[in-house]
C-alpha cells in the first residue's frame, strides 16, 4: 500500500517535470553504489552567517534534528516552536494546517524576520511569512535557531520581535529512503517520500529529495486545505569547496478561514466552528472561497576555502509565485468594477452579485555573500546581500450575476518594486579564558517603486528610499563550563509595508520604526541541571499602529506610536533527575505598553471621528505571561529499541486585541496540555522504523489564540441584528471583532520506516 502511494504521489507531482521524476530514479539507481562523505566537511557546506553560535550574547533557541523528528507531524513551523520561551502560536483553521501565525514576545509575524539558509524569507510587501506555501518544510530542517531580540545581522526585512533562521543544508552520509504516513483528527493526512543518495559512485556528488502531500478538512467548518510540496538538493563537496543548489516548491489549495468567528457566536465553553467564508452567496456557501497560490524557491549556495583561515560563501537565489484568492461578493456596485450599470426592463442596476479574483504574481532574487576571516581567537565576518522584488496585484470578475462586460477583466492593476540592499560587519573575539564579545554593524538601503497618491493627491508612480544604520554589540563570561553571563545592546530600524505606501500620501506617509533592544542574563548549572534567566527591554520609537484615523487619501492606516515598550524577563531551566526523566520549562513575564497615544473612533451617525487619549495602555497580542513545562519519562531504553512518553503543558495570560487595554475585547488566559508518545525499533523485519501518537489538548480546553476588532459609536441605530459581529460595550459605543478557536482534542499518528 504504501509503495502504491509512493508511486501515485510522485506521478501527480512530477506531471509537469518529467524530468525531475527521471532525475529521482536515477539518483535512487546510483544510491547502491554510495560512499561516506566526512561528516566534519558536510557540516560546514553552507556557512550561516546570519546565525549566531553558542558563546554569543544574544539569547537564542537551537531545534536540533533529533528535536525536531521527535515533535513533528504535519502541523506548520509555528507550532514546532511552540516551546520557545515568549512564543505563541495560532491557525485560522484552528488545527495547525494551512494559515498559521507566531508571534514573540508579542511581536507579530511581519517583524519576524525568516530566513531559509540565510535566504530571506518574508513577503517583500507585507513583510510576513506564509508558511502554508511551502508545506511540510520542517522535514527538510536540520536545525532551526530562533534568536530573540533584535538579533544578530540578517538579510531581508529588520528583525523587531526575533528572528528564525533554518538551515536545510543537511547532506546525509548514507543513502536512504524514508516514508512517512501521518493520520490525524479533522481529516489530516500526511504522506511524504524522503531519499539520499549519499556519494554517487565514489563521486563527490550526493542528492537528497522529498515530495509530500498533506490535506486536513480544518477545525473550523471548510477550512480545508490541500497542500503539496517538493524538496530537491544536488550537492556537491570536495576539500577545498563545496556547491549545493535546492529547489523548493510549494502549491496550496486552502479554503478562507481568515474573518474569524463572529464574536456574537464565540462563547470559549461551547463549540463553536461556524466559518462566515463563501456565505454571501445566498443559498450555500461558495465551494471555491479558496487561496490557491503556489510558489517556487531555487538557492545556489558556493562555499570555498581561500586559505585555511579564510572563507567565502556566495548564495543565490529566485522564487516565484503566482496565484489568487477567490471571493464570492453580494450585491456589489458595478461601477466599483468599472463595470457600467445594466437596463433590464425598466430598471438601471447598478449592483450585481459576482465572483472575484485577486491576484498575485510576483519575483523575488538577489544573492547573499559572506567573508570569513579567522585570526587567532578573533573571527571576522564581512557580508550583506542585493535583493529586488517584483509584483504584480490585479483583480479580476469570472462571474457575474448581471454581467456587463466580457468576465475576466481586470478592474484593478498595480505594479510594485522593491529593492533591499545591506552589508554588515560582524567581529567575534575570545578576549581571555572568560571574557568574549562580539561587534556588529549593518547598513541597510530600501527602495520602494510603486503606484500611489502624490503630495496632490493624483494617483502617480511613486519611489521611497529609506537608509538605515543597524549597530549591535555585546559581552559574555564565563565561569567553568556550566557558568556564564552576557550582556548585549542592539537597534534595529524596519521599514512601513506595501499598504503603508500605497494607500497614504507624501503627507501621511508614516515614518520607519525604530527598536532600541537591551538584554543581559546569567546561566548556570551542573552535569544533569541548567537554569538561565534573561532580562530584556525593547524599547520603540514610531512603532506603527492601527489608529483609526482616516488619512488624506480616504484610508485607514497605520500611524506611529510614539513611544512604546516590552520590558521583562525569560527563565528557561532543565534538570535530568535519573537517567530516565528529563523535565524542562521556561516562563516568561514582560510589561508590554504604549506609553501615550490617540485613538480615533468613527461616529456612524455624522461620519465624523472623536478622539481618545490612551495612556499606559497593553501592547496588542502580548500577554504578560507564556509558561510551558515538559516532562519526558523513558519507558523502555535498550539498544533496539526505545518507548518515551511526554506530558507537556503551555499557559498563556490574557491579551488585547487593539491598543486600548479594552477588556471587553480581550482574549481570556487559556492554558492546554499534549501527551505525546515516541516509540522507535532499530530493525523490524531489517528496517528502523519510528512511531509518533500525540493527543493534543489532551484536556478539551476551549480558547482563541488570535482575534481581531473594530470600535465606533451608533447613536439611533443598534446594528446587532443585522451583524453577528456586532457587540454593545455601553451606551453608543459598540465592536464588531472576530475570534479564531483553536482546537479541542486531537490526535496525530505517525508512522516512518526507513529503508
């Protein structure tokens, strides 16, 4: 059965590339012939140098390789991190496939800057990640580092919150194929093929490859997706150099779960799955409210040893995607559509139910290098990276109620450029046997090229050029081998997204933000124990915020906060009692506030806005608590095989959905606990094979991780009947808001056997 599907998955991914499928018999063919590659060589095939090692000041997470093939099923990389210290995950569909989101230490995924083997990763415009487009990308991870904190220097947009960087440059030394079949709760299924080919022939060419697909019908009603992907690597690696190129593709169907359930319906002790997605039609929902999107990621990565102490890393890169959402809209103004209005009989109708497609087709490339020079206890890194983006929005009408016009036109288009350009200076110097600090200067230039309003307000192409300059610095002791402290300062500066340009003028155009991040802590411990703390304090200047002002160009948009701030602190801490119990946990508490700002409310009897004066308020989507703990116990432990079982428990406090530290649209503290059970046999039937059974929310706990809100007055009009969104906080005042429910309990098996 499993070779059956093997074969069905491999024909339908590689239709359009036979040769790809050529390629993988082939490679698969050779595999007999295989040969060790050194292991020391391999290790160091792509140098990262956006990641930041283990003596450095910044506080950071590694995932190993082993970490992660013990936790991971199908669900998207959010929730692999769930147990970083100040991270909270959430999915629209509620059940971790298809639209997933994280944040750090309350910071939301556009200031999160992703990076794929130093590769940028974020949308250009938005600035965020949409890990739904390259799906079972954990898989192919050898290690994940996520760095707290403004970071060390990165490539692509400013780091405000973290940074995640994967390295997919593993080369196995073996050649080897994998299958994985995942089953789960809500319709998921997972099937993944994985092979290497280890030295071809005695070469020094080695290729490794995976093809998955995984479909969930979603918590949420619809919120299905279908979601395929592809992973090729050629490598190759000698004494002096080392070349390794990857192609990454991705295509996801995934029906819209991104409006939320109406906060009318959200009751967190009753289920709830209701998805307003599609029901705009009037007598089912729409079958193909969906995001169809599919994406293309080719990385060249050259690595060559000019002197034993020197090396250089050159990378490049292309991605492509193409797709668009589909929305079917009642009762829309043809005009809006440049569609003109429409005589039937008697009647001019100017409005018409209609299907709409709003398209994407965009190029992101460029090249990354890196320098590095070793003398004596003192590295030396000189890198930075050249990037342009090319995008292309437009929209279009498939269908019509009362078409006027050939369905099909376009009745919008905007183009849009971006060019990304920075270069850094990184210094990391062992001082004497305690001492070691590290200096990081950035450059960074952005140029923005798109079409938008002028200072007259004419609707005219536009160009933006921002410059930064990013310093970073920092200190580290260490006592022994089990004591240290460290001490680093940093600032950051991040540049408005696409919208922000787009829909403002050369007046209202808001300025970048600025982050001004201080961390300093202490570890300690012994052979069986570890325990560190990390204080830290982010402090912003003009961090861009929803206002509820109206600009000059008839738009809401975000406006700078003045001055606003995170400040807290991240204890994590591991003990190893008996060599069969392992229990870690990490706990993090932070104040999260806007020192002074306004907020505008719009009144929708005059159309006019009142003003509100917030001081001291919450940082939106930031609790000020996130704790987990884990306690693994090793059932049986013998050399063929082993049984471990996990108990794991996160709590996450209370959190705002806007600014104004409005407890009526607050989401409550939620807290959810996983069993998770490893079972691995070195040789059944003279092959290894691994087990994964989790339960998740083992304990049924009902709760949203995500939501959003919108508040106005309605003096003479009560819109709660006619919107299910629509609540009444007191008097006038009312808010709409929608809530994300995450799943109750749920279950994941999966099943590798390695030939």
């Amino acid at each position: 059965m499993g070779g059956c599907f093997t074969h069905s998955l491999l024909i339908m991914t590689f239709n359009s590339h036979p040769f790809l499928l050529f390629s993988f018999f082939l490679s698969v063919s050779l595999s007999s012939n295989a040969q060790q590659l050194d292991s020391v060589t391999l290790n160091a095939v792509v140098i990262q140098a956006t990641r930041t090692a283990a003596e450095s000041p910044v506080p950071h997470n590694n995932l190993t390789e082993k970490e992660i093939a013990q936790s991971y099923h199908a669900q998207d990389i959010p929730f692999l991190l769930s147990g970083i210290p100040s991270a909270v995950e959430t999915s629209d569909a509620g059940a971790g496939v298809g639209y997933t989101g994280l944040r750090i230490r309350g910071s939301d995924p556009t200031r999160i800057n992703i990076t794929l083997n130093g590769v940028p990763l974020n949308d250009s415009e938005s600035q965020g990640v949409f890990w739904v487009n390259l799906p079972d990308l954990a898989a192919s991870a050898s290690e994940i580092q996520v760095q707290r904190g403004v970071g060390s220097s990165t490539n692509g947009a400013g780091s405000f919150g973290a940074t995640v960087n994967l390295d997919l440059s593993r080369i196995s030394n073996q050649a080897f194929t994998t299958l994985t079949n995942t089953v789960g709760s809500f319709g998921l299924r997972k099937h993944s093929v994985q092979f290497g080919t280890g030295s071809l022939a005695g070469s020094n060419f080695s290729f490794t490859g995976r093809v998955s697909n995984i479909v969930s019908d979603g918590y949420i009603d619809r919120a299905s997706a279908d979601l395929k992907s592809l992973h090729l690597t050629g490598n190759y690696v000698d004494d002096r150099q080392s070349i390794q190129a990857h192609l990454l593709y991705g295509r996801e169907v995934t029906y819209q779960a991104w409006y939320g359930l109406p906060a009318q319906l959200y009751d967190e002790s009753v289920k709830n799955t209701f998805n307003p997605a599609g029901t705009e039609r009037r007598d089912q929902p729409h079958p193909n409210e969906v995001d169809n999107y599919q994406q293309r990621h080719h990385l060249l990565h050259y690595k060559r040893t000019l002197r034993p102490n020197l090396l250089l890393q050159l990378n490049g890169h292309y991605t492509r995607g193409f797709g668009y959402f589909e929305q079917y809209k009642a009762q829309q103004s043809l005009q809006d559509y440049q569609m003109p209005d429409r005589l039937v009989g008697d009647s001019l109708l100017s409005t018409s139910d209609l299907i709409r497609r709003r398209w994407l087709d965009n190029h992101f490339y460029g090249a990354t290098w890196a320098l590095v020079g070793q003398a004596g206890s003192s590295t030396l890194t000189f890198g930075g990276a050249a990037n342009q983006y090319l995008g292309n929005h437009f929209g279009e009408v498939i269908w019509a109620e009362q078409a006027t016009q050939p369905l099909g036109h376009r009745y919008y288009q905007n183009d849009a450029k971006k060019n990304d350009f920075n270069v850094f200076i990184k210094s990391e110097t062992r001082l004497n046997d305690h001492w070691s600090g590290m200096l990081d200067l950035q450059y960074r230039q952005v140029q923005y090229t798109f079409e938008g309003f002028d200072a007259d307000l004419r609707f005219l192409p536009q160009t933006a050029e921002l410059h930064f300059f990013n310093p970073k610095a920092g200190l580290r002791y260490r006592q022994g081998p089990h004591k240290s402290a460290w001490l680093f300062g940093g600032m950051a500066q991040r540049e408005p997204n696409r919208d922000d340009f787009t829909q403002s003028s050369p007046n209202s155009r808001p300025k970048a933000e600025q982050l001004y991040n201080l961390e300093t802590g202490y570890q300690t411990g012994g052979e069986q124990w570890t325990l560190s703390a990390n204080f830290f304090g982010m402090y912003y200047l003009n961090q861009l915020a929803l206002d509820g002002r109206i600009n000059d160009v008839g738009a809401y948009i975000r406006t700078n906060v003045p001055k606003s701030y995170r400040a807290g602190l991240e204890v994590e801490g591991k003990i190893q009692p008996h060599s069969r119990w392992n229990l870690q946990a990490n706990l993090a508490l932070s104040q999260n506030r806007i020192v002074e700002w306004t907020a505008y409310q719009d009144d929708w009897s005059t159309g006019l806005q009142r003003a509100i004066v917030y001081r001291n308020t919450d940082l939106a989507f930031s609790p000020n608590i996130i704790g987990r703990a884990a306690a693994s116990f090793q059932m049986i432990d013998r050399t063929e095989h082993q049984l471990q079982m996990s108990l794991i428990g996160k709590y996450v406090g209370a959190q705002f959905l806007d600014n104004t530290s409005n407890t009526s649209t607050q989401l409550p503290a939620f807290g959810f606990m996983d069993v998770r059970v490893n079972y691995d046999l070195q040789a059944w039937k003279g092959l290894p094979i691994s087990l994964i059974a989790s339960v998740n929310n083992v304990l049924d706990a009902r709760f949203a991780s995500n939501g959003w809100v919108y508040r106005f007055d309605s003096p003479g009009y009560d819109p709660r009947p006619d919107d299910p969104y629509t609540r009444r906080e007191s008097g006038d005042t009312y808010h709409q808001a929608g809530y994300f429910p995450q799943a109750g309990r749920n279950y994941l098996l999966t099943l590798s056997i390695k030939f």
